[in-house]
C-alpha cells in the first residue's frame, strides 16, 4: 500500500512516517501542499493522509483540488490531520472530500485503524471483495467464503444472510447498528421486524464461529466483526 | 483500579445563595445608627424641658408658701376673743374660702407661745418660731406631705401662733404633670421617631438593597454591567464603579483564558511530534534494534508513551477547557442536536477501549433534540465515557444513556465501578482534582471541561451512584 503523507512538522512527518513503515506501509511524505498538489496530479496513491494546517495552501485547499478530473489521485480516499479545537475544518474538510479526519496529537494505534477502514471502504468501492480476517465476500459473484489453512472454505449464505454480512463487512472494524442492518433489510422484508435481524445474526455467528470470527452484540446499538483471538494493537 | 478523576468549579463557594443577614444587616445597622442620632437629641430636650418644668415647679411652691403666709393674719385677724380657755373666732371670707376649698386638704391651728394647739387642729401642735419671723416646713401627717407655715402674730389674745397647713403638695403634682406634660409626650415622640425611621430606611434603602441582591445574584461568569438607569442617583457612582471592576475582572479572566489557550496550542505542536516520535517507537520496540539505533527496553518505551499520552491528552484538554469557557461560545447559534447520533458515536469511539478493558459498553438511547453547540456536547459525552470506561473495573459495564425524563431531554453516562462517595462528588468536578488513591492516567480535567460545558447549555453536572448503589452516573438534563 502506497501513501502519501503531507505534513509540515518534521518530529510529526517523521513519527508517523516510521509508524506507517513499521506497519508496512510505504510512505512519501511531502512538506507542503504545492509540492503534494504536484505529486498527486500525476501518481496514484492508495490514500492521502493531510493535515490542514499546512503554510500557504492549507490541507483544506488541497483536499479540494486532490477531486478535480485532471488529478491522477482523483479517487484517493483522504484523511485530515486538524486540531481539536478546528472542529469546523473537520466538517468543511469532510464536505469538500475528505473521507476521515483525526485529532492531532494522536495515538498511532488509533491512526492505523482510520486507516485500514479508510482502505477497506475505499477498496470496497473500487473492488468487488470485501473481506474481514479470513472471511472474504466476493460480491460480483455472490460467493462468501473463509481462508482456512491456506485455502478457500465456502460458506453457504442465504440472500438476508448475506445482504446482513455484507453491511457488518463494509462497516468493520466499526459496529453496524440494529437499525441501519433492519433498513438494508427492507429491500428484501418491509414487515421484517427487529427480532428477525437476530434470528439472522444468530445465524450468521454459528457460521463465522469455526474461523475465528466472533459476531459481538453491542448492547443497545448493534453488532461488530471481531476476530476472537487478539491480534494486538 | 479505584476511581476517579477530574473536574473543577472554581468558583463553586462563590455561587453560594445570597446571604439574607447580611441583607439585614445592612438596614438594621443603618436603622440603628440613624435612631441614636435622632433620639439622643430627643432625649437631651426632653431633659431640658423637664428641667423647665421642675424650675417652673420651684415657682409653684414658692407661690403655695406666699399664699400660706398671706393667710396666717387672716387667722390672726379672724381671733376676736375668748371663750374659756378658747379663743373666739369668726373667720374671714378669703381664710373660709380657702379651707372650703380645700377640705380635707387645709389645715390651721391656733397654738399658745408654748406650742399648746388653742383652737384647731391638735397635731399642728409644736414649738412655735422663736421670733417674729415665719417658719415654713414640711411634714408628714396621715400619709400625706403638709405645707405648715408658722407665724407668731399679736392678736387680741396677746401673742399667738398661727399655723396654716396645706397639703396639696405641687410638688407631688408636679411629678404628676411632669410625667403628663413632658415625659409622655416625649416617649410618644420617640416611639414615632423609632417608627419613622424604621419606615425611612426600608424605603430609603430599597434600591441599594435591590442593587445588592442584583448583584449577589448573578453567577460568577456573568460580569456584564448593571444596569445603572434603575439605580437612584445617589446609588449611581456605586453601580458605575462596580460596572468598573467588573469589566477589570472580566478582562483578566478573559487575558487568562486565551493566556492558557495559547500555552495549550502552542504546547500541542511539539507534543504532537513528541507523541508521533515515541508512538513509532513503542510499535517497533520488539523488533530486532537497526543499525545506528538505540535499543530501549519495551516496557520503558511503553512507560514513555504513557506519559507522551498523557501529557497530549492534557494539551487537547486543557485547550478544550478554554474553548469551552470562552465568551464566544455563548455568542455562537445554538443548532438542533440529535443526542441519540451523538451517543452512537461515543459509543463507536469508546468501543476499541472499552473492549480492550473487557468493558462491557452499550448504549440505552431514545431518538430526542436539543439546542446546543455539537462539539460541546460531543467533547462533554467523550468526557464522560473515557472516565466511566477509564475508571471502571475490567469487566464492568458502562451505559451510555439519552432521552426524556418529563419534558426534559437528558445525557447520561453508567458505570458499575468503584464510584465516588458522596461527599467527594462535588469536588470531583473542579479542575485538576482527582479522588485519593486514583490509578491511571486521568489528569483530573475530563469532569471539569464537561461540567463547563453543561454550563455553557445553562445546566449542571448531576452525580449520583449508579443502579444498585454501585459505580457513578453522571446526568446532563437540559432545561425544557
């Protein structure tokens, strides 16, 4: 994964370029918005990590060019680096494209994460897989399977099973909410009631269970992929 | 791991109810001061006037003993025999008026040189003046105080005494009249006096009085001006210079704020690089050291980004304190909040640390609006929710709560940890305070910055322990 960092803090820049490094990410970074202006007009880059307050053209400014036609990183997903107490630069950051935002000083655990949900929403956009540990939806052909030892388990999902894993995919790491699951089923359902979207998750877990993958209820919110063993940090 | 952190209220003693002895305090030192004055020049002419009147009683009895001695010729004149060893008399019109006039109160007697009583009243008897000369005394007879004069006097009989007692004593009712004419009316005098000042200073002092609770009532934050145009003139200069002082102290409180939001800012940009620097580290510590670098021990690394942590978060807050303190915000629109979205992202927020701690986090929230600043409220909610889930035991359960109670929408934060006793609640929310004996890395602010913020929504923090008695719950109602 190739990413671009556009940050004008050399301690800042170099702590998250070694972050992102260690955590197998190749990294450009670049100190100014004119020079990441130039660099993404003519390469693409699996996302843009840009904090706003950059000298001259501020991050705002270059999120907003990074959507224009002629950018080779037209559909690069973004995420912006602000200060807490810009909170208003994180919602116009978020109207003129930006897809996250992250409080600086920040935790890198807390940044990895952004991140990896930022590729896997920007990824499902763009690619027909989704996949959550070993469980991968591949939504062109409608096949949902597991990676176990090093080959492909199918699994065999009805179509409310599938249209309620493949919203718990799209959301993950982050939980889906009851209601949000219960709307995706209307298409299928308009009588369905919130008690059906449990027979569903019930389902749905006997299913995950044997790969390790846990469907976590969130009491008084909704569900959550999570993998059972703890993959660290 | 015992519980808790953070939070201020500095002025807290300051916000106390407004005291009503001082209220009476005032007017009654006024009240009294104002009575002295008037009634000590009250009570030195009514000493005056009395001592007129005692002088003018002088003159009375002086005027009784006149007219005594005018009567002892008449008796004289009156003797014109004897009948016996008593003398005939036939007394003269003015005597006979007197004592008809006075019966019972009018004495005279006739009594030899010896003192032997002739004619009249024997206990007139005595030892008669040892010359010509009048003698005027007073003494006491059947309970009353006679004014006897004795005179020897020739009469046909040779020489007599005469001796003419009056017990009418003026003096007797001059204390009467004295208390009638001078003392009575004094007291009334000073009791209306005592009245009308007691009247005078209520209203006299209303506006100074309204002014005082005017001020006493307004919350510490509130230093705009008093309106001096409902103030009387007098009370005017007053209200003008405490309109000075509090636009002084409105100025400093204000140069102090942006003084700390300026140190939080500027502090977060090196911290920020500090944080970024031994974040990377503490992720690589483990791996075999490159070339060129240092190898630190991984639990030293995590130690040092603990504290990195810390001292970031503390930034952040800090500066979110005075943010959330400034003047601005209450300048700022309100906007309509849907507190169930808001919940449902810290939820999503917290979960991560939650789960990390075994916590169970979960949400109990009814869609309902309000009028609010967002980032306030979400700031607030972060608050509470990293302290339920910072200071609950591993295991535990956190609630994150919104809806109706009556009218009133409300936020609300559970947890079933350790809680705060009762007594240290309140302390809890000034700044910097942390309960004894706390763990972890809370610097003491969350509670404080959240409390501020339930200010700026015109309401305040309510802690209670939670269901069962157990842990802390932290309530945010909104008014209407």
């Amino acid at each position: 994964m190739r990413l671009l960092l556009v940050e004008d803090d050399v301690m800042v820049a170099s702590g998250i370029k070694l972050g992102l490094s260690n955590a197998g990410y190749a990294v450009d970074w670049v100190g100014s918005g004119e020079r990441a202006e130039e660099v993404l007009r003519t390469e693409v880059f699996d996302a843009a990590i840009i904090d706003i307050g950059l000298p001259n053209m501020d991050g705002l400014e270059l999120t907003r060019r990074i959507r224009r036609p002629e950018m080779a990183s037209q559909h690069t997903p973004v995420l912006i680096l602000t200060a807490r107490d810009a909170l208003q630069d994180r919602v116009q950051g978020l109207d003129l494209g930006a897809d996250d935002y992250m409080i600086k000083p920040f935790e890198l655990p807390e940044l990895l994460a952004r991140l990896r949900a930022l590729l896997r929403r920007s990824q499902a956009a763009t690619s027909a897989v989704l996949s959550f540990g070993p469980i991968e939806l591949d939504t062109a052909n409608r096949r949902a399977s597991a990676q176990r030892n090093g080959q492909a388990v199918p699994i065999e999902l009805g179509p409310r099973e599938w249209t309620v894993m493949e919203y718990l995919l799209i959301n993950a790491p982050k939980p889906a909410s009851k209601d949000k699951l219960l709307q995706a089923l209307t298409g299928w359902d308009k009588e369905i009631t919130p008690n059906a979207v449990e027979v569903y998750i019930s389902r749905l877990r006997g299913k995950l269970e044997p790969y390790g993958v846990a469907l976590r209820s969130i009491r008084g919110f909704g569900y959550r992929l999570e993998l059972r063993a703890s993959d660290g940090e | 791991m015992k519980f808790f952190v953070s939070s201020f209220l500095p002025d807290a003693p300051a916000s106390r109810a407004p005291r009503a002895g001082d209220l009476r305090g005032v007017t009654s030192g006024l009240r009294r001061r104002l009575l002295i004055l008037l009634i000590a020049p009250l009570t030195v002419l009514a000493v005056i006037n009395a001592w007129i009147e005692y002088r003018s009683a002088d003159n009375v009895a002086a005027e009784q003993d006149q007219r005594l001695l005018s009567l002892v010729p008449l008796v004289a004149d009156s003797v014109i025999g004897q009948s016996g060893e008593r003398p005939l008399l036939m007394l003269a019109p003015p005597l006979e008026e007197f004592l008809k006039e006075r019966s019972g109160s009018a004495a005279y007697a006739i009594l030899d040189v010896d003192g032997k009583v002739l004619h009249g009243e024997s206990w007139l008897q005595g030892l008669p003046p040892p010359d010509s000369t009048p003698e005027t005394h007073s003494e006491e007879h059947e309970g009353a105080t006679w004014r006897i004069v004795r005179q020897r006097q020739l009469t046909v009989l040779g020489e007599i005494v005469v001796a003419v007692a009056d017990s009418s004593d003026p003096r007797q009712q001059w204390a009467r009249s004295i208390f009638l004419r001078v003392l009575l009316p004094n007291l009334v005098l000073i009791a209306a006096a005592a009245f009308a000042v007691r009247w005078a200073v209520q209203r006299a002092l209303k506006p100074l009085l309204s002014l005082k609770e005017a001020v006493e009532r307004r919350s510490p934050r509130d230093l705009s001006a008093i309106d001096g145009a409902a103030s009387p003139e007098e009370v005017r200069p007053l209200v003008d210079s405490l309109n000075r002082l509090f636009r002084m102290v409105d100025a400093q409180t204000e140069s102090q704020r942006r003084f700390v939001a300026d140190a939080a800012h500027q502090l977060r940009t090196p911290i920020a690089g500090l944080q970024a620097q031994v974040e990377a580290w503490a992720q690589a510590a483990g791996a075999a050291p490159r070339e060129g670098s240092l190898a630190l021990p991984t639990e030293q690394l995590y130690k040092l980004r603990s504290a990195t942590r810390r001292t970031s978060q503390l930034a952040n807050q800090l500066l979110a304190l005075s943010r959330a303190d400034a003047r601005a915000i209450h300048a700022t629109p309100e906007q309509r909040i849907d507190l169930k979205s808001l919940c449902e992202d810290a939820l999503e927020s917290h979960l991560d640390a939650a789960t990390a701690r075994g916590i169970d986090l979960g949400l109990d929230a009814v869609c309902v609006q309000v009028m609010g600043h967002e980032w306030l409220l979400r700031e607030l909610l972060s608050n509470l929710v990293d302290n339920a889930v910072k200071y609950s035991d591993e295991g535990g359960t956190v609630t994150i709560r919104c809806g109706r109670r009556g009218s009133a929408p409300f936020l609300e934060v559970e947890d079933d940890g350790p809680g705060v006793a009762a007594a240290e609640r309140p302390r809890i929310l000034e700044r910097f305070y942390r309960v004894q004996g706390t763990q972890g890395e809370g610097n003491g602010l969350g509670l404080a910055i959240a409390e501020e913020i339930a200010r700026v929504h015109g309401s305040h923090l309510q802690l209670q322990a939670g269901a069962a008695g157990r842990g802390l719950k932290v309530t945010l109602s909104f008014t209407g």
